[in-house]
C-alpha cells in the first residue's frame, strides 16, 4: 500500500480527490492537510510513502514545504498556474513530479505509483513551456524582497525582516522595477510571481 499525505486549501477539490485516490487498490491518503504548514507536520507524524502538495497554499507554499522536508519522501506538486520559473523552483526544490490541477485522478494515479518507483513525472507542456521561457533578470536579493512584498510587507518591516537598512531594501527594489520595467515594487513582486520566480 502506497501511503500519501495530500495537501490542498481548497476543501472541495483535495476531498475530492482524496475520496477518487482512495479508490484505487494500492493507495492510501492517510492524512488531508490545508496548508502547507499542516503538511510538515502530517508528513512528520504520519511517515507516508509520498506527499501530494497543491503550489499554492497559505502559509507554505508546496515549493517551500518540499524544501523543508529536503528530499524524506517523493513529493508531487500539483497546480493551476504552471508557470515555468515554478517548475525550475520545484525541480531544485527536490520535487519528483509536477503536474496540473486538470489532470485525472486516474493519471495521477499512475503518476503516482510511477513517482514512488522512483520515477520523475514532468507535465510535457509544462516542460515546454519551462524550456522556452526567459531567463530571471534578478538577484536572489531582489527575488527576497519581492517576496516580503508579494506578503504585503512594508519597507520598514522588510528592512527588519531581513536585517537590512529601509534605503538599501529601497535600492534593491528600485533595482527590480528597473530591470522589469515597472512603476511600482508591488507591480515587480506581482511580475516575479507571475512568472514563477517567487
């Protein structure tokens, strides 16, 4: 029996898709999570085989849970926004497949058996789209940054957040907008969310 936490903040669609998983003869969703927080702790308590993670949850991201549980278990990550700078991320992130939300439960199924086999499972478009997509103009310093701001950070809280002074977060942001070609840093950090850098 292959044993799966699935993690998913759309109740809707991860009991769904628990309830068609468990169907199948040899799979198991041992515990249902709603955000990626919930998700360390189910894969720390329950010790499944694999882990199903949506991309975009609060708290953790799938992206960022993966990268907390550093390579313990094959992880799948599922999404509705399959941007390519996302797949980079989740590839270096350690995750072993990475498929849309539009795919059946049948074919993840297989995916998954696949997966915990030791197999990688990529979405061809996906894939392609990810090989022909542009390179991130940014440093991970700007990419940070970003990020604090995606969250609705203020300088000031990002200056502290990330022990800088409030000019030198200003600089760096003012460098992004620059590079994107923006007016605003919450139009940048939108822009590298957009194209799967944050």
């Amino acid at each position: 029996m292959i044993r799966v936490v699935l993690a998913d903040d759309e109740d809707l669609i991860r009991g769904a898709l628990a309830a068609l998983l468990d169907l199948e003869p040899d799979l198991e969703v041992v515990a249902q999570c709603s955000n990626g927080a919930e998700a360390l702790r189910a894969v720390r308590e329950h010790a499944p085989d694999i882990a199903v993670f949506d991309l975009e949850m609060p708290e953790l991201d799938g992206v960022q849970a993966a990268q907390r549980l550093a390579g313990q278990l094959p992880i799948v990550l599922v999404t509705r926004h399959a941007r390519p700078g996302v797949l980079k991320r989740a590839l270096a992130a350690g995750i072993r497949g990475f498929v849309p939300k539009t795919t059946p439960a049948s074919r993840l199924a297989v995916i998954l058996r696949d997966v915990h086999g030791g197999a990688r499972y990529i979405d061809p478009e996906i894939a392609a789209s990810a090989l022909t997509g542009g390179a991130c103009p940014l440093t991970d310093r700007e990419l940070e940054l970003l990020g604090h701001t995606l969250q609705g950070g203020t300088i000031a809280t990002i200056a502290a957040a990330v022990h800088l002074a409030p000019g030198t977060v200003r600089n760096y942001l003012s460098a992004a907008m620059t590079k994107l070609g923006v007016e605003t840093r919450h139009e940048a950090a939108r822009r590298a969310w957009e194209e799967g850098w944050i």
